[in-house]
C-alpha cells in the first residue's frame, strides 16, 4: 500500500477500498474450507495418497494466504486505533514476519501445484508404475523438501525484499514456474490420446484413463484460478517496486484491496474445486457432517 503522496497528485485514480468486514468474512470463510479438506483426508485412510497429500499442501498454503490477510488487517486497524506505529521496530519486524508469510503462501502454492502436475504426468504416462515411482514415503520426502525450501526462501526474500536483486528473481520465479506446469500439462493433453491407443487392450484402461485425465482437467482449473487470484497481486508488487510514480502504476495500485481480496478467494474456490471434483471427498465430507449432527 506504498502509493507515495507524488503518485496520489499525478493520478485522477481513487483508492477502492473493500470494508473490513468483507475481509474477514472471506478470509475465515477461506481458512476453514481449508481446515475441513485437512480433516478430511485425515479422517479418510482411502485419502491417504501422494495426490491428497498435495492437495493438502495446498489447502495448507491457501490457509496461510487468508490467515495474512486477517493478521494484516488486524494490525492496520490497530495502526488507525493507535495501538501500533507504522515506523517502529517492533512494527517493523511485525511487517517483515507478515511478508514472510504472504511469500511462504505463494511459494508453497506454486510448488504444490507444480508437485501436483507431477503427480498427474505420472499417473497418465507411467500408469502401470506409478505405485512404484510415486510413493507415500517419496511423496512426503517431496513435502518436506518443499516447504523447506518455501520457509527459507520466504524468511530471506522478507530480510531483503528492499533489494532489486532479490524483487527480481521473485517476480520472475512466478511466470517461470506457471511456464513450466503449463507446458507440462499441455504435454499431457497432446499425449494423452496416443497413450490410450497403446494400453488399450488392458481391460480398464478405459475407465483408468478417463480417470487420469479427470485429474489433469482438475489440475488445469486450479492453476486457472490460481493465475486470475494471484497474478494481479504479483504485478502489483512488480509495480510497486520498479514505478511508484508512475500515474498509470499508481493507477493500478489504487485497487491493492481488490486484489488482496483475490487472493482470499481463491482460498474459498479450491475446496469447492475438491469437493466438486473428487467423489470420495465429497462422500467425506457427507459422513463429517452427519456424525456431527
């Protein structure tokens, strides 16, 4: 929210500003959707897979993304109370702790994605070995190396996020990364139906391919509704940095509440994307809800 007082002047651009309550509606709304896939899989030792565990990278990532939003905004508004300086240092390595967080959610949201697609080319081209390649145990080892490597990351970029040299190869690793699945899941869509052709005379392959092709059509959503709710604030951060004063920039900052906004939702949106996808979530969540009443 950076928009210095020049780029305010040169701009006929108000700030949309989106009510506090419609914030913390979304972002609770968000985190436990999330908590309700985590229980779920954990409850269901059919969803014991390396793709449910993914998936719960995931809806783990999407819960820090919302849990952000509400701790920034709780502090903004204890900013406007007085409770809080915007220039202190405890202020300020409160500010870097809430940056490490948003970077952890994007990181951890990419890479799961990225693991994710993975888990979906193995599963179409290697079928018949995919039990033996992709295992419970490699697939927490793959976990673990991630949010490894998403914490750290996330703690140095926060450190020197005032440096140019760190601003860009964050910004770039975005576009780099959604390249990347895209033309990994493009591939599996080109291929898919010469690979049918070979392991036809199986008797289920039909119904495995259908399947397997389920799940990359699933996989095409999420990384869909991940570009529309993160992209805007990624480009927002690019902006930011390299034009504050811009007027055009500074035109596009004036929505930074909209598209942190997005960010929430999209929280909301992967679990409807779960349930709606995944039959044996959605009869999950049928017997959770049932026990509970």
């Amino acid at each position: 929210e950076n928009i210095s007082d020049l780029s305010l002047n040169i701009t006929d651009c108000t700030q949309v500003v989106v009510p506090e309550e419609v914030f913390f509606t979304v972002a609770v709304a968000g985190i436990l959707e999330n908590l309700l896939v985590l229980l779920a899989v954990v409850r269901n030792k059919n969803l014991h897979l390396p793709m449910y565990f993914f998936i719960c990278s995931l809806a783990v990532s999407d819960m820090l993304g919302s849990l952000y939003k509400t701790l920034e905004n709780i502090f903004i508004i204890l900013c406007k109370m007085g409770y809080l300086t915007r220039r202190g240092d405890f202020e300020k390595k409160l500010d870097d702790a809430m940056d490490s967080m948003f970077i952890l959610s994007l990181l951890g949201s990419i890479f799961s994605l990225l693991a994710i697609a993975a888990d979906r080319y193995i599963t179409i081209f290697y079928a018949l070995r995919y039990h033996n390649i992709m295992t419970l145990r490699r697939a927490l080892v793959i976990l673990a190396i991630i949010w490894t490597f998403c914490a750290g990351s996330s703690i140095a970029i926060a450190l020197f996020s005032h440096e140019v040299a760190t601003v860009i190869p964050f910004t770039i690793l975005f576009p780099l990364m959604m390249f990347f699945i895209l033309c990994l899941y493009v591939h599996m869509f080109l291929l898919a139906r010469s690979h049918a052709k070979n392991i036809a005379s199986l008797p289920t392959s039909t119904a495995h391919q259908r399947t397997n092709m389920k799940g990359a059509i699933t996989l095409t959503v999420f990384l869909g509704v991940f570009l529309c709710c993160w992209a805007p604030f990624v480009l927002h951060i690019l902006l930011a940095r390299f034009c504050p004063h811009n007027p055009y920039c500074a035109c596009y900052m004036s929505v930074f509440h909209i598209n942190g906004t997005l960010i929430m939702c999209n929280a909301i949106i992967n679990p409807m994307i779960f349930a709606f996808r995944s039959p044996e979530l959605r009869n999950t969540f049928k017997k959770m809800f049932c026990c509970a009443r």
